[in-house]
C-alpha cells in the first residue's frame, strides 16, 4: 500500500501515534545528511553562547527531515573570545589553512548533504573545506546553509562547487545567527520553507 506523508500524519494524528517530528521518508528518497561546523563562546551579535547558532539551524534540518547529522569539530578548538577568534580564522583564510577536525563519516550512503557553517570574513571557516576536500560526492545534492551577522552566503555556494565539481550544488539558504539564537519560532519557518522548496516536506 502506498502512503503518502499527508496520510501518515492524518493516521498519526488520529490514532494518538507518538510523531518523532518530520521524518521524510514517506515524502522523499533521499537519504540526507546534515554536516556542520559552528562554534560557541563570545560570537557577534549574540554575546557568549552555549549552542552556536549553526547547530540550532542543522539541527531543526535533522528533526524536520529524519536526517543523521555529523559536526565537524575542530582538533583544535577555536578561542572563545570573538577577537581571538577573529585573529585565527584571518590567518587560516589568508594561508588557505586547512585545520583538522576529528573523527569522520562515510558519504557514500547519502544522497543529498546539507552542509552548515558561520560565514568568517566573507567565506566558509577553512575546516568546512578540509571537510569537502576529504569526500567523494560525486553524483550527490549538496544544499549549503549558513547563519551570519549580516553578510548572507556571500558566494559560498559558489566555492563549494567549485571545490565539489561533481557534486549538484543546489541552492542554499541563510538566516542571521541572532534570529537561529534568539527567534526559534523564526528559525523553523526559514527551514520549513526551504525543505518545501526543495521538494523534502
Ligand atoms: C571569525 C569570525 C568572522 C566572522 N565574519 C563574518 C562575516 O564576514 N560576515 C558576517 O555576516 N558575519 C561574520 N561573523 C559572524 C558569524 O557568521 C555569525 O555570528 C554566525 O551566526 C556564527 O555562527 P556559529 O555560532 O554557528 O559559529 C563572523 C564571526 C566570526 C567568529
């Protein structure tokens, strides 16, 4: 029998079935990964933070969508004061850095990627791309989503095709970390849209 997602939720819904929430796999076949770097401590706009804002928006997409999430954490953490921070992160884009991160995961079974980051002077932070450089996603969607203080994804979807040329770089989306931070009912709907447009809910 075929059920749609709608139908799903019809029968969750009057059953009384416990709804882990937004699991797609009745609406899509793709099998979506949510991978992200974000980072705590003194960041613009929000003052010190417990949860970066990134994080909250990969992981609404990972609720919303049934999708396994993986952070790439740095091997070295980044400072926690915004100034410090600011003084790494010039040095690594200037030098084209490529910091480790730890751990890893295997692409291969995943279909379409969400790949989260903050923009750091104009760009995605450096590890975003030793991430990318180290997979194979040939044949795989990417979406690129990012949170920021005002600069939007400032071409990073650009840069992550060009360093992904056989991946399909789908378009991304981007909300302000302070709106992630403090106006969750805001940050649903900014993913909601998007998943709807990309055909996911
Ligand atoms: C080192 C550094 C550089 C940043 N550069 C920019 C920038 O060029 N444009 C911008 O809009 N925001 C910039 N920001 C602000 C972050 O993009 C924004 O606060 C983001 O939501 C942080 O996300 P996170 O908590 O997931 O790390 C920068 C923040 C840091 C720490």
């Amino acid at each position: 029998m075929n059920i749609t997602r709608r139908d799903f939720l019809k029968l969750a819904g009057a059953t009384g079935l416990a709804l882990s929430f937004g699991r797609v796999e009745a609406a899509t076949n793709e099998k979506i990964l949510v991978v992200y770097f974000s980072r705590t401590g003194e960041e613009y706009g929000t003052g010190n933070i417990s949860k970066g804002n990134t994080e909250i928006v990969a992981e609404i997409i990972a609720q919303r969508t049934g999708g396994d999430l993986f952070e790439i954490k740095p091997a070295q953490a980044y400072p926690n004061s915004y100034e410090d921070c600011k003084k790494v992160a010039s040095r690594e884009k200037a030098t084209k850095a490529r910091p480790e991160f730890v751990g890893d995961i295997d692409v291969a079974p995943y279909t379409m990627i969400f790949c989260g980051y903050p923009i750091w002077y104009g760009d995605a932070p450096q590890i975003v791309y030793t991430f990318l450089e180290r997979h194979d996603f040939g044949g795989k969607k990417i979406v690129p989503f990012c949170t920021h203080g005002g600069s939007g994804l400032s071409s990073t979807d650009q840069t992550i095709s060009m360093t992904c040329p056989t991946a399909k770089v789908l378009r991304g989306f981007e909300m302000r970390g302070s709106v992630a931070q403090n106006n969750r009912s805001q940050a649903e709907s900014t993913v909601v849209e998007n998943l709807r447009r990309l055909g996911l809910m």
